[in-house]
C-alpha cells in the first residue's frame, strides 16, 4: 500500500526529529525528573509533542486537531492492586426463576435454558453502580467518578472451579445484577446494560447479548454452569476436558454504546479452577498458588487487566471521545485501575494473567530486566485456554480483550528491578503500525521489584517439563464441517461493516443461525492493509486452520491454541475451526476494538436446531 | 414499515422533553488548584460544540450550539448538495426516520446536515436539495464559511486518520452523529443502518421517563 510507505517514512522523520530533541535535552543536563516537571514528559515516559518532541507523532490532520494531552503524573509510586475476591451469598430476594421474573423488576426476557439441569450451587451479587476512585498518586490527579461492578473498577474478581469431571454441575453458580447506575453520567456512559461473561461456555440468555440489555432499577440473572463444551453433546455427563478454559472476564456489552461502558470502568475478571489447574502449586499441574489472592506470601497467581485512558487537561477527569469511530487510544496506561503501578514480588515463579481490555490498544508485552535486557518467560495460555505445555517466549502480542497466562521466573533475581514493556508501535485507533520498537524505547507500563521475602516455590518449572503434552492437549479438528461461512471485515464510506453490511435493529431476524451440535468452518477475512480488527466470536473456542493459506506448524503450539479473539491483521485471511455445541439462543460476532463495535462491526446470529446455509451473513 | 410499528415507536419514543440545567451543581472535587472545576455538559459544548454562525436552507442566521443543540435531541450528519454518490441514498434514509420519529421531529428532536461543500453549496442550492428530497420540518441543511465547516465536521469527528482517505468526502457521508444535548448521551451509526435501526437507537438517547421503561430483547 503505496499511502503505508509514505506514512512510514514520514513517521521515521519525525520520529528522528523527537529523538534528537530528547537528546539535545539530555546532553544540556535535563533530567527525566526536569523534564516532568517542566511538563514536557508524560508518566510514560513519552515527551509531550511540543515542537517535534514527541516520540508518537501526531500523524495526520484528524489527529492533530484537539488532540488531548494527560495532565502529568508520577510513574512507579502506587503499589499495584491485586483485584479482590468477591465473596457468594448465601441466598437471593427474591429467589431466582427459570421464567424472567418481570414482576420484580428482572430485565431478562428469555427463560434459563439449563437450570434444571445443573441447578446453581453459589450466588453471587454484582451492582452496577457510580464509584469514587484515584487512578494516580493523591493529588496528582482528582477523584475519578467511574462505573463499576460494585462500584469498583476492574470489578470483583470471581473465582470459580468446574464441577470435577464425572459430577459437572457442581460448578454452576448464579450471579445477580442490579443495574443502580445514575441517570446523570457526568459526560458520558450509558445506563442500561449487558454483561459479556468473556467466553463462558454458557446458555445464551446469560451470554451478554448485546441485544439483552436492561434499565436503571432493573435486576438481571445471569446462570453460568461452569461445565466443559460437549456437556450435553459430545462428552455426555462430563464435557470435553480439552476445553477447559481458565482465564475469563466479564464487561458491559450494551449494543452501541460499548466503548464508554467499558472505558469508564464496567469490566471485570473471572477465574476457573479444577482438578488440573487446581490454583495449587502442590497439585494438578502445578502451576503457581492462587492462595487467597491476596496475601504476598502465598498468593502467586496475579490477574492484570490492562488498559490505557486519557485524561482532560482542565479537568485532570476521565475523558472519553464520544464523536471517534476508528478507535480511542489512551496516553496512561493503567494496571488494575492504576496509572503506572509497582508490584514487588518474591524471587520465585508467578502466574501473571494479562487482559487487555481496550479499547483500542494492541499491546506486545516483553518484560524489560536491567540495562534493556530482555527476559524470556513462559506463555501457558492463549485467551485463557492451556496450551499443549509452556512455550519460552520473549513477548507476546495481544489485542483487545485477549488474554496471555505467563509464567515469569525472578528465581535468583533477588534485589532487581523489572519493567513491563509494551514496544508495540501504534499512533492511532487503526491498530498497530506492525513496528516492534527497540528494548527500553517502548512503553513501560508496570514495574516489578524483585524485592520481597524469600518464599517456598514448589511449582513446575516449565524448563524441566519433559517432551509432549503437559496439560490437556488440543481438540482434534477432523470432523467436516457442515458449512463454511466467510465473514469480509471491512470500511466503505467510513462506516464499519461486516460482509458489506451493518449491525442492522435489535429486532431484526438473526443475520445467520448455527445448528447446534454441529462443526463449521469460517473464514475471516481483513482486505485493508490500514485498520486491524480483534475478531470475537462468543460462546465457543475456535481453533485455527490456516492463515493466508498456511496451516500452523505442528511445533507452533501458540498459534494452534484455542482462541476467542482472532487478530485479524493487515490483509489477513483465516480459516478457523468451530464446535457449537450443548445450547442455543443468540449469538453476536464482533470486532473487539470496541469503537468499532459500536460503530455497527458486528453480525447478530443465532444458534438452533435448524441451523441455515448462508455463506457469507 | 407497517403503520402498527410506526405508531408503536412513536409511542415508545414519548414527547416529555426533561432537561438538566446547563450549569448543574458542581462535582465535589478536593481542592486541587491544578484543575478548574467545570461541569461535564460545559465541557463537552467546549470540546464540540463551537457556536458558529451558519446558514439554513432557508437563508436563516442560526448559532450551532444556542439555537440548534442546546436542550434537544439532535442528529448531524454531512452532505453536499451536488454530491452523485452516497449523499442521496443517506438524505433518502433519514427522510423514513424522519417518517418513523412522526411529529417529534421539529419539537425536540432535530435533524442537521452540514454541508461539506459550502463554497457551491449556496441556499438556494440547499433549498432545492431539501424540496427534492421531499424533508419535512425539523430538519436544516446548513452552510457557513469554509473555515467554520471544517472546523464543525472535524469537532463532531467526520474525519479519518488517514489524510488521504480524509480528503474523499464519500468517507464522511455514510456516518450520523446522534444525542441528547442535556442528558449527555452521544452515539454514531451508519447512516444507511436500516430507518428502523436508526429509530431504535435515537429512541435510547431519549429522555429518561421514557427510555427508562425500555428494556431490551430481540427476535
């Protein structure tokens, strides 16, 4: 692409100018913590773009209008938070119904299609509602009015096992929402809501369908079994082990207005255990001890939910672009709702769970040791899913609401200081340049100090793992799919559309439907080598066929994990490999860079047991 | 669209407009002298709505923010009269959810295109867009300088990043802006998005006695 080259060049040239200035800067005598003061560097260690400074130059005229600058802040002063564990309860009022109970105010409209079945064992109780919160050191910046599950952002953590195989169902719980968000929003955000469990095998009334929101006042039973896919089909009475999924999360999904909902805090994280991945490095696999989640002494398994926001420049609040269509980045990056924060760890292995949860960022996560060293660690997982065993990487790439289980050894690395590192290049909502920037030249987002007491590490060391499988193994993908479905994500006349068409009404007829208990094989396509899309598709894992033509290799073991998120690149073709099974209801398939989720890149589909022969929905 | 389902949305939508003043209380803040204290409604008439000059078809002076977003529920989008590809087929489609919001229009709702061409694009040439397309009341087609008209199109985010995708006005036409000025909800749809799908996600935006009795569902 003839405008990429010439976009690229002009971006080397300014990027060299930026880099000349801050040398200039550096050899007067200025300091980093000078410059922060005079205003010219952000906490993330970018220089703000006055006078060609700016190591992420504004790139075109849209850009450079009203681009908004973060007040500063202090980097690296906050402890980073582990997300609290939300506790069940010991019973619901009124108690929960098969049938929506619409009397009492429930917004759900369609019954609970698997309660009899697996009858739920725990209740849980999540509100939306307003919070007061500081996301930079006191002072810094002012409180920060957010919406949050329990007023809180990321949410509560729930922490769940699957019912052991051979008794499932023991998993299943119920989670109640109460929507009590306020009707003035403080600029923006949408009070009506649905919440995405991200990417439970779950009856499809408690999916989050976009389409299924409900009001302020308004209450919403989610039932969410906790089983393995083929429960009710396949694997009868146990479910398919192979389809564990371990690292989940949950956010509003409120159809068109998505992007605020989430940015302004309603997301949260979802853990399952089971007999395998047991949260115990003693047992099962042996992966690091989730302890009680928060205890530094015993608790080494630490989800971190990343996302970048801006802040107004008058105000120092959250603010939110409300006329973007092609994506909003953020100059602050927060782990687990602060700026710039600081873990201290033991020397011993950990379990870091990273999400990304937009909204439209793409990350490529090295951890940074001393003097711009790179550290290898070892990626488990693909959005949540256990690989065939550990692979030693050097980074992992990550878009919007994928997730990456590590583990990161500071064995012997007692006294050191460690950076997470975001060096992918992106200057804008279209995705990332494809640039990967030099160690110590991209962002640094979490700091690590290898500065805690020394603790018992009795988990697997992925080194010593022998050849082969070590967790569950792939599913296989030779059944033949009853259809092959093509899904072309594109732009025409600056408008979002999938297959040349937009999201259409709520209360249109379903763009496609699936039949359950059936295999398909789709293709996902990007012809534009400008915009890259986070392509999700809920309720089931896919596994990948091919890319631009190419099988995986039998020794990619990352690029054959099961995903829910494809990221589909600059012109990208994937072939990808579908199980629907067990349950039926609505289904939506969606770009995941959630501006253009609200901008009508989606396709509202259904599951049933007809199923339909459109090719290209 | 069957007569039933007109009047049913119509009657959904509601005609009650309720209004937050304009200088709600301000937020309780900590005193931090680094910041001013300025409530979100302000702020966003100061971020995006600049109170231009601009001239209706009708070859009315109008101010953007006083006269045509303050207090209501407003619809932007982009044209140009002499345009042959996409802007007819958009008008056309808005012209239906003209049709289904009924007598709304013109009350508190209000449909604004904004001329992307304003140099050729003189009243007269607006007013015979409009007659042409058969628009009702309630819905303006407007010019101004050139300045002013980018300055609009850009702070209601009719831009791509791309400069050169930018300067093809086609990429600006398929898109509508859409919100309630007090309530402080905004979206953006296709502007070919099916009439009823526009209707649908203009009646979210709506005043709270109204859209607070909605929920969701679908077929």
């Amino acid at each position: 692409m003839a405008y990429i080259s010439k976009r690229n060049r002009r971006k080397e040239k300014e990027r060299q100018t930026a880099a000349n200035n801050r040398s200039e800067l550096i050899a007067a005598g200025f300091k980093r913590r000078d410059l922060l003061k005079m205003g010219l560097l952000t906490s993330a260690g970018m220089l703000i773009p006055k006078k060609g400074l700016s190591a992420h130059p504004i790139t075109s005229a849209g850009m450079v209008f009203d681009d908004p600058q973060s007040p500063p802040t202090t980097p690296f002063v906050e402890n980073m938070p582990r997300l609290p564990v939300l506790a069940p309860v010991a019973s619901l009022t009124p108690a929960p119904t098969i049938a929506p109970n619409t009397a009492a105010g429930e917004g759900r409209t369609v019954s609970h299609q698997a309660f009899a079945q697996f009858p739920p064992q725990r209740f849980y109780e999540l509100i939306q509602q307003q919070g007061t919160v500081l996301m930079a050191p006191a002072g810094e910046l002012p409180p920060q009015t957010i919406w949050g599950f329990n007023g809180t952002t990321p949410g509560p953590l729930i922490v769940e096992r699957y019912g052991n195989l051979g008794s499932p169902g023991n998993g299943s719980i119920l989670v109640r929402q109460r929507n009590n968000l306020p009707s003035n929003n403080g600029g923006f955000g949408f009070p009506s809501v649905t919440t995405h469990l991200h990417n439970g095998h779950t009856p499809l009334e408690s999916d989050g369908f976009p389409c299924f929101f409900f009001t302020q006042g308004q209450f919403y039973d989610y039932h969410y079994p906790n089983v393995y896919a083929g429960i009710n089909s396949t694997h009868p009475g146990t479910g398919d082990i192979k389809e564990a999924m371990h690292s989940l999360w949950y956010h509003d999904h409120r159809i068109d207005h998505t992007a605020e909902n989430t940015y302004k805090g309603l997301a949260g994280t979802y853990i399952l255990f089971n007999e395998f991945d047991t949260g115990n490095e003693n047992t099962g696999f042996r992966l690091p001890s989730f302890g009680d989640g928060q205890n530094p002494l015993t608790s080494f398994d630490i989800y971190m939910v990343f996302n970048d926001k801006v802040f107004d420049e008058q105000t120092g609040l959250l603010r939110f672009d409300l006329f973007n269509t092609d994506g909003i980045l953020g100059d602050k990056f927060l782990v687990n709702g602060k700026i710039n924060p600081v873990l201290h760890v033991s020397p011993r292995r950990y379990r870091f769970r990273w999400l990304n949860t937009g909204p439209s960022r793409f990350y490529q996560m090295f951890v940074l040791g001393p003097n711009n060293t790179t550290k290898s660690f070892w990626q488990i997982s693909t959005d949540g899913n256990l690989l065939e065993r550990p692979v030693q990487v050097n980074s992992a790439r990550f878009s919007v609401a994928e997730r990456v289980d590590v583990i990161v050894d500071f064995t012997g690395q007692a006294g050191k200081t460690f950076y997470l590192e975001n060096r992918l290049e992106q200057d804008d909502g279209r995705g990332p340049t494809g640039d990967v920037l030099g160690a110590g030249q991209g962002t640094k987002i979490l700091k690590i100090v290898v500065d805690g007491p020394a603790v018992p590490d009795n988990s697997v060391n992925p080194a010593t793992i022998p050849a082969g499988t070590y967790f569950y193994g792939f599913p296989n993908t030779n059944d033949v799919p009853r259809i092959t479905r093509t899904f072309r994500f594109e732009r025409g006349n600056g408008q979002w559309q999938v297959n040349g068409q937009l999201v259409g009404s709520c209360s249109a007829a379903p763009r496609f439907r699936i039949k359950r208990n059936t295999v398909e094989k789709w293709i996902f396509q990007n012809n534009s080598g400008g915009w890259q899309h986070p392509i999700h598709m809920h309720f089931e894992e896919f596994q990948t066929l091919s890319i631009n033509g190419n099988p995986p290799a039998s020794t990619g073991i990352i690029q054959r994990g099961r995903k829910d998120v494809f990221r589909l690149e600059h012109n990208m073709e994937a072939q990808v490999y579908f199980r629907f099974r067990d349950f039926v209801g609505r289904i939506p398939l969606h770009c995941h860079n959630v501006v253009h989720e609200d901008h009508a890149m989606m396709v509202l589909g259904a599951i049933d047991d007809v199923g339909d022969n459109n090719t290209q929905p | 669209m069957t007569d039933l389902k007109r009047r049913s949305l119509i009657a959904a939508l509601g005609a009650a407009p309720f209004a937050v003043p304009l200088l709600a209380k301000a937020q309780t803040l900590d005193a931090n002298p680094k910041f001013k204290v300025i409530p979100s409604r302000e702020r966003i008439r100061q971020r995006y709505f600049p109170n231009l000059v601009l001239t209706t078809h009708e070859g009315k002076q109008v101010k953007f923010y006083d006269d045509l977003v303050k207090d209501k529920i407003v619809v932007f989008n982009m044209f140009y009269a002499k345009c042959e590809g996409i802007c007819s087929p958009v008008t056309r489609n808005l012209v239906r959810v003209q049709n289904l919001l009924g007598d709304r229009v013109g009350k508190d709702i209000f449909f604004y295109s904004f001329s992307l061409k304003p140099k050729e694009d003189t009243v007269a040439a607006l007013k015979h867009y409009a007659e042409m397309h058969k628009v009702k009341p309630g819905w303006l087609f407007l010019t101004g300088t050139a300045e002013d008209m980018e300055l609009l199109r850009r702070k209601l985010g009719f831009v791509d990043p791309d400069p050169e995708v930018d300067k093809d006005t086609s990429n600006h036409i398929g898109v509508l802006k859409y919100g309630n000025e007090p309530l402080e909800r905004w979206g953006g749809c296709p502007g070919m998005q099916a009439p009823d799908a526009i209707a649908e996600a203009i009646s979210w935006v709506d005043w709270p006695e109204d859209s607070a009795k909605k929920n969701g569902g679908a077929k």
